[in-house]
C-alpha cells in the first residue's frame, strides 16, 4: 500500500514505515503532522482524488531539521571584472511515515 501525498507544491510517493526529506515545516521536532492525500493504492485498486482523495490521511513525525550540502553560485562577466561569489543551502525536514488511512 502506498500513497502519493502533496507538501510544498511537490509530489512524494511514501508507504509505511518511509522517511522522507520536505522542505522545512514549522512544526518542532517530534510533533505529528498530517498530508494532503492526492492518490492511494492499495488491496481494492487505486483511489485519485480531485483534487484529494475523501477520508484518506497521511500521518508522520518529524525526525529532525537539517540544511543540504552546500550549493556555490558565481556571477561572471568577462572583460568588465564584474564577480559576484555566493553561497546557498536548502533547509529541510526529515519526516517518517507512520499510518496512511484509506
């Protein structure tokens, strides 16, 4: 049994037990979340919602909060010595599927 849920405008499929890197939530560490449920199949076939499926949730508990690797970004311009050097790192969050209800 899986499901296709919806957070921060992207797609992820996710099954029991799954973890799961989103974008950063605001919840604290260790709190219970539920997603928006797009698609569900299971025993008795698939499930499309429209745009969610009715009665159908996503559970999970946040695991922790962390940033990725870190991307470097360079602006150039030859022959007018125009550089400009930055940085960037995306936070997420670590989140592990508990219960999906159909």
């Amino acid at each position: 049994m899986y499901a296709i849920i919806q957070s921060g405008g992207k797609q992820y499929k996710v099954a029991n037990g799954d973890s799961i890197s989103v974008d950063k939530l605001s919840a604290e560490v260790g709190d219970k979340i539920s997603f928006d449920v797009l698609m569900t199949s299971g025993d008795n076939g698939i499930k499309a919602g429209m745009p969610f499926v009715d009665g159908a949730k996503v559970t999970g508990e946040i695991i922790k909060h962390y940033k990725d690797k870190k991307l470097t970004i360079f602006r150039y311009k030859p022959k007018i010595h125009v550089r400009k050097k930055q940085g960037h790192r995306q936070p997420y969050t670590l989140v592990k599927i508990t219960d999906i209800v159909l």
